[in-house]
C-alpha cells in the first residue's frame, strides 16, 4: 500500500468486486457516467464489466487491480497486467464527479511507475475505442502515441457492452516507460 497525493493505492481484493464493478459502470455506462467526460453511453450500453470480469484480474498472478481511495472511499481503479517487456493498462475508471480535477493524471503516472518498478517494463499498452477523440488526446498529453494498430470490437458479445454503432474498434496506444 502506498500514499500518493492523498492517495490511497492498494492491490484490489476478493471484497472489493462489488465496489469495483459499480465504479467502473457508473464512470462508461447509463445515466450516471453523463456526470463525467468518459462516458461511453452514447456508443454502448449494457455492462462494461461484471464480477466475474474483475475477480478474474484480482485472481491473474501476471495482473494487478489498483484500488485507490481517498478518505476511505474507493474514487478510481486500473487493471496492469504484466506482459513481458510491456504492461497493459487497463480498467481505468474515476468516479465521475471527480472527472476533470486532475486525479487521472496523478493516478496514471502513479500506475505507469508501479509497473515500471514491479516488473521492469518499457513499455505500456492500453487499447481505447478509436472513435473515443476526446479520450485518446487526453491520453496523447500523457505521452502515449497512436499506433494505428486495430483491432475488431467484440460484437455479439455481450460482455463488453451493446454496440450503439457499427464502426467500433480498438487502437492501440504506446508510452515509453524510461
């Protein structure tokens, strides 16, 4: 466990699925992710995620769940996922009223430096939804680069949502971790 900026970050636990599930829903999904600017109702509806989905990257020994409270309360997550000489970034959500006040930066620096120190990557990974413009330039001033690299959105299965669209896919964005 460590403090970073009144930060909390701690390894998620079999206890907190419910909690985690809940955030990460309430940040992309229905009505209440319209709070913040990561919403993702617009293109998809259904789940983001589900129970099964979060304890099995709590379960991954190559994974980590980042928990980060503030005050006691749980304000955001992200998956790392150790994948030989890079980490994939995954599973980001804060709490949608607290989008926009800086807390992902602080949170993403802190995870990029945690997978840098737990397994000596070089390098991270994230895929994003490619018609997501606002959230690939938000991670662009983080320093990760569009690769152009594509690959299809998961239609039809259900688990990752009811497309809105059909042109989704993900693109793949790198950052140097040096």
């Amino acid at each position: 466990m460590e403090t970073t900026a009144g930060l909390t970050f701690r390894d998620a636990t079999d206890a907190d699925v419910d909690t985690l599930v809940a955030l990460v829903e309430s940040a992309y999904r229905g009505d209440d992710s319209r709070a913040g600017w990561t919403t993702e109702a617009d293109i998809l509806a259904g789940q983001r995620t589900d129970p099964e989905g979060v304890l099995a990257v709590i379960k991954s020994p190559d994974s980590k769940l980042l928990t980060v409270e503030r005050d006691g309360q749980v304000v955001a997550c992200c998956q790392l996922e150790h994948r030989g000489s890079y980490a994939y970034f995954g599973m980001f959500a804060v709490s949608p009223g607290l989008q926009g006040g800086g807390l992902g930066k602080v949170i993403i620096a802190a995870a990029e430096r945690i997978a840098r120190e737990t397994w000596g990557v070089t390098e991270m990974h994230m895929t994003v939804i490619s018609v997501r413009e606002d959230l690939i330039a938000w991670y662009e001033r983080r320093g990760y680069r569009r690769t152009g690299q594509m690959t299809p959105f998961p239609y039809g299965d259900e688990r990752f949502g009811v497309p809105q669209r059909d042109d989704l896919q993900f693109e793949l964005l790198v950052k140097p971790l040096v």
